[in-house]
C-alpha cells in the first residue's frame, strides 16, 4: 500500500495557488491591481515600504510569482489589522529560500491568536451594547403602546 503524504505550503506557495495563477511567471502592475482590487498607487506604496521590489526593464515594473505571492500577504496581513511593519517583519521571516518557515507560522499562530483575543473582546462588548439598546429600544415601545 502506498501510503499518502499530504502536501505542506509555506504561506508564498499557499497564496500563489490559491490566486489560480500559479503557472504565469510575469505581472504587470495592472495585472495585479486588477487581480487584487487595489490600485496601482496601493502597489507602488508596498513597493516603497520594501515589501515587494520587482525589477525594472526599460522603467516598467515587472512582478514574479514571488512578489504576487507577497502582495497576497501583505493583503491578507491588513485584513487581519496587521501594521506594514508587522507585515513586513512577517515576509522577512521566510528568508531568501524559505528557511524561516516554521518562524513564519510561529509568528503567524502568535498574531492571529492576538486578534481572534481582541476580537472575542470587543464581540462581548457589542453584545453587551446591543441588549442596553435592546432594552431601551423595549421599554419605549411598551411606553408607546400604553398610551
């Protein structure tokens, strides 16, 4: 019997085939402002800030896979709250050929347990706030149908 081992992806690999554009090599900065709906100026910003670095032929940005893969981290790292410096400190984990993998995870696992933490919080708080309105919203319609 042979026996199945299942795949593991690191987070570059992860976003680059979940994007379905995993076999195109080249972007253009359009491509992937229409890919990821933002704008060029958003992407140019990224690149500012040394999250992404494509190279340049004759002044035209051209992007790999890699930065494609990054710029699905650093999206999904804002989605999370995440600042561009814990992004950026994130991407640099993984080294120049992955060696900071499990770095990466650890960090990860550390920062979406944050979040899942402040947003349960906050959670509590709003349900707190909507049965204080629940309540005042009640009693004035009871008031109403009184009289």
């Amino acid at each position: 019997m042979s026996e199945e081992r299942e795949e593991t992806l690191n987070p570059l690999e992860e976003a680059e085939r979940a994007s379905g554009r995993a076999d195109q090599e080249l972007f253009g900065i359009g491509d992937l402002a229409e890919e990821f709906e933002i704008s060029t100026r958003s992407i140019r910003f990224y690149e500012s800030k040394g999250l992404i670095s494509p190279q340049r032929v004759n002044g035209v940005r051209i992007y790999n896979r890699k930065d494609r893969a990054r710029l699905a981290l650093i999206l999904r790292g804002k989605a999370i709250g995440s600042s561009l410096s814990e992004i950026k400190h994130f991407l640099d984990l993984y080294g120049q050929h992955g060696e900071g993998h499990r770095q990466q995870l650890e960090y990860l696992a550390s920062r979406t347990g944050e979040v899942l933490t402040e947003l349960s919080a906050r959670k509590e708080a709003l349900e707190v706030t909507i049965s204080e309105i629940q309540a005042i919203h009640n009693e004035c319609m009871a008031k109403l149908s009184e009289g």
